[in-house]
C-alpha cells in the first residue's frame, strides 16, 4: 500500500475515535443549543487538525490514545471558529449542509459556537483520565488557550483588512498566520506537549506547522476562485462577494491600473452585484498575475515546511513519513 | 467601622488589584479588537464574582494573591457572556456606556467576546507563575470549563423560555440557577481549589453560592421591573421589551385571566409597543401578585444560603465574616 493512502486509510481510522470521543464528551441540556454545537461536526470534516495532534505525539514517541483528547479539543475549538465565522461571513452553506445561523438563527449560533469553545477545554481535560500527568495538561491547555487568543486575532485582522486603504501581501501573511496556521501549529505543538517532547521538537513542529499552515491556506484562496463548486461545499465567488481579502485579491489591487482597480473595489464585497461582473472581477484578477504569484508564495511556504521537517527528530519513524505525507497532502495543488 | 463599610473598602482594594491584573494579561494586536473586549471592564462594575473567589480562598487558609489568577478569570468570562448577551438582547446600554455592538458592531463583538473567553484560561494559568501547583490549576481550569459550559446552557435556556407554552417558575429556576448563579458558585470553588480546600468545604460554598446566586437574580428581575432607570444603567421596562421571562412575567402569566395574559403576551417582547404599553403591561403584572411571590421566593433562597453558610467550616474567620456580609449584600432589597 502506498504512503497515501495508508495515510487515508490512518486519518479515517483516527477521524472516527475522535467523533466517538467528542460525541461521548459533548452532551446535555437544552438539546437544541446542543445539537446546533454538533452540527458541522457530524456533518464530517476532513479532521485534519486532529491527525496532525495525533502524528505529532507519536512522532515524538507518545501513544494514539494520549493524544486523543487533544486532537479533540483542537477539532472542537476549530468548529466553534467555523460557526461563528459563518455568522460574520454571511456564509449558507458549509460542508454541503447550511450553515448553523441559517438553520437556528444568529442568537442560537453565537451561543453554539461559546458552548463549543468551552467543551474544547472539557476535551482536553480528559487526558488527566488517562494518566497525563498535570503538568502536562495544563502545559497543553496553555497551548489550546493561545491557539484560541490567535485566532480571534486573526479573524479581527481578516475583518479589518478590506478597511485597510493599501494592503499589502505582509499584512495578508499576518492575518492567515494567526487566522489558519497558528491552530495547525498549535495542534501539533499539544501533540508533542501531551507526549512528553522536549521544547526543541516542539518549536520544531510548531513551525513546521506554521509555514504548512500558510501554505494551505493560500491554496484554499486559489481554490476558491478556480475551484469547482462541488469540492468547495460552498458557491463559487463567495470570497469576491463577501469581499475578502484574500492573497490574490490584494496582489491585483496592487498590481493593476487604477481603472480596473475601481472596478474591483466596486464590484469585492458588493452582495447584489450579478454573476457577470464577479466573473469580470475574476477575469482582472487572474489577467493580473496574481495565480502565478499566489502559487509561487505557496510553494516558497510549502519548501520551508519540508525543509524545517528535515530537521526534526522522530521517535517513532513510521509516524514521521505518515507526517510528511499529511503535509504533502495539506501543501500540493489541488486544481 | 462596620462590617459593611470594611467590605465595601476591601471590595474597592480587590477590583483594583484584579483590574491591573487583567490589564496587565490582556494585551496584544490589532488594538481595535483588545478595545472592544476590555470596553466592559473600563466602565467599572461591581466586581462581585472576583471577591467571592478571594475571599473563598482566604476561608479556606489561602492567600489574596493565589486567588487572583481566578477572580480574573471568573471576571473576564463575566465580562465575555455580558459582550454576546447583549448583542443577542439588543441592549444599546450597560454600564451606563454603549454596548459593544453598538459601538464596533455585531460581528467585532462576537470576536471581541470569544478573544476574551479565551484570556479567561490565560488569566488563570497565571496561577502556576505564582506557585499554585499544577493539580490545583487543572482542577481550577476544570471548574471555569464547567462553569462557561453551565453558563451557556442557561443562556440558550434563557431564549428558549419565551418559546415555552406553559413556562413554570420551576424552569426559571433552572434558567438562573445555569445562567446567573452558577458562576457565582464556581467562582467559591475556584478560589477553594486554589487555597487547597477539602472537597467537602467546596461543595459547601458552591451550595451557598448557587442559593445566593438565585436570590440576587430574582431581586435583579424585581429591580428591572420597579426600579430607578439611573441605578439599572440602562432603561426600565427594557426586560418587557426584549420579552424576558423573569420570574415576575412567568407568575403573572399563570396567574392572571385570560384576557390580562392575551394582553401581556402582546407587549411582552414587542419592541414596537409604547411607553404607555409597557406601563400597562407592569400594571398587570404588579397586580397580580407577582411581586409578592418573587420576594418571597427570593427570600427563600436567601435564607438557604444564610442557613449553610452556618454549617462552613472558616479557617480564615475575618473573610468568613466578610464573605457573609458579601452574601448579604446580593441577596438583600435594593429598592
């Protein structure tokens, strides 16, 4: 069997204990508020923050089922983001179902996505269970907590940044650092904490996770403008109408004459603007360079992820090639 | 001095010590973000919650200074609930300052909201640079878990009630014991677990704390009904506006004939009604008794809490004495 899909198979395997202990944590009442917590959960998920917690503890010589409750709390503290992103985003659908606010209203979503957050802390305490020692666990919920701190900035970032008057590709870098990478980066950093690693692996794997991270997310702008509707789980132009500022976006303003420029602006972020001038939008960006660009940054950030993983030092070597493969996969083309 | 002069005194020198605390915890980038989630916390307030975790700690033979990780942790998880509530209670006022919502909008208040939630766990991690070992913080952070996650089942509870057909006093009961009480309790808890308190002594003032909890919520429903609008900071009647279901609405609403009750179900929540409507609708449910009840009702809890208060078991005798008063403060008339 091949690295791929020995990984497929492994992040399936991984994926369903996750569920079953998330499901067997997060319970109780009232049921509504519940079951809107659950929603994107059971609605599947590539569940890839949780395989990077997972591969990380073993990595670095810990068990599967130590690392459990974190891959959990990482997963759950993930949906809580989603949710509320959705809220601001305007976003419907999500995963292929609707969105949390569409199906129980803002009010219910906002308290969905606050009890979620809390039960990410409840997940991750269950490791106490399993005989991690405290001082592992609160290292680990100190890790989570900072997770959780970056993120809300870079969400803030990623809502300010179309009010910035000339964004620059920094301030994008900035933003999906703290908004997408820093919770990869934390996921494998709780791996390593919960198996005992020494600072230095996990500095490693922290920024190993990083540059991956960044890279992920600059091929999900890309995919997000050239990408198929059915792999996205969400309608096409849904960045150009919401008016992100997504990578290639902030190249072409930066990088075209002031005519198209205008018209850019005009149309990024408009709601009622047809189907004809989002495509117009999409023609200026790709016209401007901004695909070539956007690829070449990826790749500088996918090369330094490989070459800082060659510098990490595994324990457990069978984990480490499923590693390298899962950042492989987070880190290729995939359009 | 009396006993409620020296309280009020050492209230003021505690809110100091934790306000630079937090302040000094919660720092970071972009600025816009941090100033919307610290905008409740510079306005004032009473700083209840933080007392009861130092002077919980100070009973049971801990110091000040180990609480004060926790009693900035259960404010600022205070100060976190108080940012959603209130974009989901449309309030425009609290603290006698704009909302958050209102001054940086829904969608920066969400986000303000969940940063903070988040500095909640930093704040109380603090405790392990102070000494406090590992154990007693897992075992605090699991008590702040429990408490965010009880918080929000009330919250969502809190919304469902108008929704009920035939709501009884039992559910409000629920409503605030999750929504207002048990963040009371907890608060006790953590600073009884930060001092190393017997399980039996944490149970003890969690027990006090959730009747003292009841009873303060119940008098807050009466206030918001028959109180000064300068006091409230914000506006009388804005409880009937919004539709809350406070223990006054639901003991009238099963209380009154059915032509009242068609009448309180057509201004309750309508936030087209006139001023001369709400009054109408305070009329009603004055004279129906509910006044009475909720203070008789209120009264009950008190006097629970003032019974097992007798049965604690003080180290510290001059926090137990201070703590007593604290509780007859909550549960005592304002109007």
């Amino acid at each position: 069997m091949c690295l791929a899909m020995e990984l497929l198979k492994y992040a399936e395997e991984v994926g369903k204990e996750v569920e079953e202990f998330i499901y067997n944590v997060i319970k109780g009442e009232p049921w509504k508020v519940y079951e809107a917590s659950l929603h994107y959960i059971k609605a599947g998920g590539k569940r890839l923050r949780p395989l990077v917690v997972i591969l990380a503890s073993r990595i670095a010589g810990g068990s599967e089922e130590i690392a459990i409750p974190g891959a959990a709390a990482v997963e759950v503290l993930h949906t809580f983001t989603l949710i509320h992103d959705d809220i601001i985003d305007k976003d419907e659908l999500r995963r292929g179902v609707p969105t949390v606010h569409k199906l129980w209203g803002t009010d219910m979503a906002i308290i969905a996505g606050d009890l979620l957050f809390a039960y990410a802390y409840k997940c991750l305490l269950k490791a106490l269970e399993l005989g991690v020692s405290s001082d592992r666990v609160a290292k680990a919920i100190e890790a989570l907590t900072d997770a959780a701190i970056t993120v809300a900035e870079g969400q803030a970032l990623d809502m300010m940044l179309p009010e910035v008057r000339e964004a620059r590709v920094e301030d994008y870098i900035t933003m999906v650092s703290k908004k997408t990478a820093a919770l990869f980066a934390y996921s494998a950093k709780i791996g390593g904490i919960l198996a005992g690693a020494p600072e230095e692996f996990l500095l490693n794997i922290f920024n190993i996770m990083m540059n991956a991270g960044v890279a992920f997310q600059i091929r999900d702008d890309i995919l997000g403008l050239v990408g198929d509707e059915k792999v996205l789980g969400k309608p096409v132009y849904s960045d150009l109408r919401e008016g992100k500022r997504t990578v290639l976006v902030i190249y072409a303003l930066n990088n075209v004459n002031l005519e198209k420029k205008a018209k850019l602006l005009k149309i990024l972020g408009n709601r009622n603007a047809s189907l004809d001038e989002f495509k117009e939008a999409a023609k200026i960006i790709l016209e401007s360079g901004a695909l070539e660009y956007s690829e070449s940054l990826a790749e500088m950030y996918a090369t330094r992820a490989l070459e800082l993983l060659n510098e990490l030092k595994p324990v457990n070597v069978e984990a480490f090639d499923m590693f390298k493969e899962l950042i492989r996969f987070m880190i290729k083309r995939r359009y």
